[in-house]
C-alpha cells in the first residue's frame, strides 16, 4: 500500500527497521504503519517524488489528541502512543460518545 511525499527521508534505513508513520484522523493519532520500503518515481509531469511503501496491515493505537505532522519524521519513539491491544478498552463505545469525549478532550 503506497503513499508519497516530496522528498525522501535521510533516515531511510532507521525508519525500514521497525519505523511507523502515525496516521492523524480528526485531529487524533488512531493508528500506525509500518514502513516495508521507498523509491524515488517521477510523475508524467517530470516532478520526483518518493513513494512510501507500507506495510497493509495498520495497527490501533490508543487515541492520542494530535495536530496534523510529518510522523514518519517527527515523532519520537517516546512520543507515540501505545498500542491497542486485544483486551484493552473492553466494548467500544458508540462512535457519537467517542466524538463527545474527543470533542472534551477526553479520549
């Protein structure tokens, strides 16, 4: 699953050994995904870019409020919320009293 951006991380080989991007939705961090590579393409317009190669698989993290950021290159490991795991949270709640708590900035 590709994604791309204008210009090719400097830290290429730290983010493909374990490196996420942190996916922003509605102002929360929700989940990640990992990187599996990166190639430098050039559109029909001749401009370069860098297309992101992502792991499919994306994984929940605990909702964490965030303004929209270049995660793959700003977020520091001590930084990034933890993982959802099985057994975390209990039952979900409705998605109109997670947007209340969100809204409060509770959750």
């Amino acid at each position: 699953m590709p994604t791309h951006t204008r210009r090719a991380p400097t830290r290429a080989a730290e983010l493909l050994d374990g490196g996420c991007i942190y996916w922003v939705v509605k102002g929360f961090v929700q989940c990640r995904q990992r990187f599996v590579g990166f190639d430098m393409v050039r559109d029909g317009d001749g401009i370069d870019y860098c297309r992101m190669l992502m792991d499919p698989e994306l994984i929940e993290t605990v909702s964490m409020p965030k303004r929209p950021f270049q995660g793959w290159r700003y977020l520091k490991p001590e930084d990034a919320p933890a993982d959802l795991g099985e057994g975390q949270g209990g039952d979900p709640l409705p998605e109109h009293l997670l947007a209340e708590l969100r809204a409060l900035g509770l959750v």
